[in-house]
C-alpha cells in the first residue's frame, strides 16, 4: 500500500529569516485534526508561499472558517502579527511570479483538427506594463499624472490609515471642551509674547523716514478715531434725550364726544320732507278655522 504523499511537501520552503518567530494560539484541547502549533506554522509558511489563505488553508487540511475563527481567540495576538508578514511576503511572490509570467511568457498548446500539433509562448504586454507600473510608479506612472503605489504601498498605505484614525479617535474621546479653549489660549498667549519680543528688533530695523511716517500715521489714527468716538458719543446723547422725551411725553386732553340728544317734550317734533310716503304696512291676516267632524257645532 502507497502513502498518499503530503500535499504540504509540494511547497518550496520559506528562506529562513523571513517570518519572524511567534507564539502559537492556544488551544482548550490539543486534537490530531485540530489546529495543532505545528498546523499553525505551516499555515503561516503556506500563506508567505502563496498569498492566499484559502491555499494556505488547503495545503494544511483545514478550513478557512476555521482559520478565521483561530485568528479572532484570545492569545492570537503573535498569530494575527505573523498573518499580517505571511501575507506581505505573499504579495511579494505573487508580483515575482507574474512579473515572469509577462518577461518570459506562458506556454500555450497549438491543435489543429484535435490534434496537438505543438506550442507556442505567449507574451502579455498589458500585463508586463502594469508590473511596471506598480513596481516603479516613479518612471512608469501613466500619462504623466500623480506617481502611483505600489500593491505593497498601498496596502502598507491602508493598514497606516486605519492606525492614525483609531488613535485620533481615541485622543478625540480624552480631549474635553475645556481642554480644547485652553489650548487656544495658550496658543494665542505664545503669538502675542513672541511678538512683543519682535517688536522692539522690527521697530530698529526701521529707517527714520519710516519712523517719522509710522508717527504721522499713529497721530492721524488717534485724531479719527477721537473724532469717531466723540460723533458716537454724540449720537448716543441724542438718542437718550429723544428716549427721555418719549418717556416723558403727555399727549394734550382730547374732550369725549357727548351723548346724541334725546328729543324732549318741549322740542318741537321733525316733520318729514314733502313727497315722502311712508311704506304701507301690511294688516296681520286673521287666523284660519278649521272645521273637523267632531267639533258639536258642526252644521253640514
């Protein structure tokens, strides 16, 4: 009986010194199947080879649902660092690999009439121009525009940015109202002390004219504004006289208008005008008897 060879021999080990040692998860029971420290370092060494975490967990004979719920266990901290370099390292080959694939070509088969008739190799410029791109966006960034990044770049770019936006979120929870005006201030204090410590060496490095200038101007400014101050000062005078007067202001005694007079006994009595006819009145109409059978008087 053969032994099934092991699919994880297959791998081209990685170079010493490239991942750096770490502290395996662990585990509430070591199970053969289970994720083991051996399983977990060459989980680790797969992922560097291939990139791919779902290869990585093939080459091991587990499942990636397993892998990522390895990752999120308490004491997964070194695992989780160690995921992190795997993957760098990962990129890395895969960009070797395809910047081979597009200098040296891929073999593809030639058939004729369902026949292999021979091979042919295959070039992809597309794909050697985004290597370049990539690998030196410095000489090879397209049309001149902004220099680009790299998949490593980037990636490293990304893993930056979430950084810097949890520690600035949690400075930004510590930092009060109060914290932020006394900051102002003190911000403030600094530029006016620095420039009373400029002013004297500025005014020295000024000529005489400019002093002279600087003089007439401060005498002008200071007559305007006594003039501006005394127009306001004015203008508020007027306006508190006008407010006092309306305050103290008695409108004259306006006599009621007296009652309509009553005609007395004595007055002698209007008469209408000539020709005026007053509009008849209609006699009320006397109501209507109804005779029935039942009434005693009733004569047929």
């Amino acid at each position: 009986m053969t032994r099934r060879k092991d699919p994880r021999s297959a791998r081209s080990p990685v170079p010493a010194g490239e991942l750096p040692p770490f502290t395996p998860v662990p585990r509430l029971c070591n199970r053969h199947d289970g994720w083991t420290p051996e399983r977990q370092r060459d989980f680790i060494e797969a992922l560097a080879d291939t990139g791919s975490v779902e290869a990585a967990c093939k080459a091991v004979d587990m499942s990636t649902v397993g892998a990522y719920h390895l990752r999120r266990q308490p004491g997964a901290e070194s695992f989780r660092a160690a995921w992190e370099t795997a993957l760098q390292l990962g990129v890395q080959r895969v960009e070797d690999v395809t910047m081979d694939r597009a200098l040296n070509g891929v073999e593809e088969p030639l058939y004729s009439y369902g026949k292999l008739i021979g091979t042919r190799r295959k070039y992809n410029d597309r794909l050697l121009m985004f290597i370049l791109r990539n690998r030196a966006p410095e000489r090879f960034a397209a049309g001149g525009g902004p220099r680009g990044l790299n998949a490593v770049s980037q990636m490293q770019l990304d893993k930056l940015k979430k950084q810097w936006r949890a520690e600035w979120e949690a400075e930004r929870a510590r930092v009060t109202a109060a914290d932020v005006r006394a900051s102002i201030d003190r911000k403030i204090e600094d530029i006016r002390r620095r420039h009373e410590r400029e002013r004297p060496d500025r005014y020295a490095a000024l000529s005489g004219e400019t002093r002279a200038a600087f003089a007439h101007f401060c005498a002008l400014r200071d007559r305007d504004l006594a003039a501006m101050d005394a127009d306001e000062n004015t203008r508020r005078m007027v306006e508190v006289r006008i407010d006092v007067a309306e305050t103290h202001f008695d409108p004259p005694e306006v006599p009621l208008l007296s009652e309509p007079k009553r005609a007395s006994e004595d007055e002698t009595p209007r008469h209408p005008p000539e020709g005026y006819q007053r509009w008849p009145t209609r006699e009320p109409e006397p109501p209507k008897t109804t005779w029935t059978l039942k009434d005693d008087s009733f004569d047929p």
